[in-house]
C-alpha cells in the first residue's frame, strides 16, 4: 500500500505501477484473509464470497478493480507496454483500493 501511495506521490508520479501496487496491496490482504498465500485476487474474492465474509454486492467493486488492473496495459497482465493511464484513473484505483483495504481489514476485525 505504502508503494502504492510513494508511486503517487513521486515526481513526476508513475500512474501504472501506482494502479499496480493498489491493487496488490488489496491481493496481499485477501490472501491473509482467506488463508490463500498464492491464490490470484479473483480466487480470493470468490474464496470471501462463498465463506460469506463479505457481502457478495460489496465484492463486486473489487472484483472490477481486478478486471480493470488485469486488462489495463503496463498495469498487470494487460500486456506489457506500459498502458500510460490517466492520473483520474490511478487516483480512483488508489481510491476504490483504500475502500477495500479497508472493508477486509472490518472483516478481519470482526
């Protein structure tokens, strides 16, 4: 998360690996979650949605962050040119990331 936030930061800020980072730092944290520590964020989330965890609704928006960093060039597995995405679209993937982030965490709480 912390690289996520630096990549963001930094001047000038690198928009792929920032989306990058976000999105892994919410894969790191559903892996501890369910117990998977190489299980894809997509085998997680299907992992939270079947244990019930976590609401299936709730789901859904990380679920199409990970599509999204999955098909975005330079972002994950979307190729590998960087894709030079928009600093709207890094700024709402650390955004919906955070809100993540943070719903697991209530989850682990509880």
């Amino acid at each position: 998360w912390l690289k996520a936030l630096d990549t963001l930061r930094q001047t000038p800020p690198d928009l792929d690996k920032c989306a990058k980072e976000a999105v892994s730092a919410v894969e790191q944290l559903a892996r501890i979650l369910t117990g998977q520590p190489a299980a894809t964020l997509g085998k997680c989330i299907k992992a939270l949605r079947d244990s019930k965890k976590v609401q299936s609704p709730l789901l859904q928006g990380i679920e199409e962050l990970w599509i999204w960093a999955n098909q975005e060039p330079g972002v994950r597995h979307g190729g590998s040119a960087a894709g030079g995405i928009a600093p709207v679209e890094a700024e709402y993937a650390v955004k919906v990331a955070e809100a993540a982030l943070l719903l697991l965490l209530s989850v682990d709480a509880a």
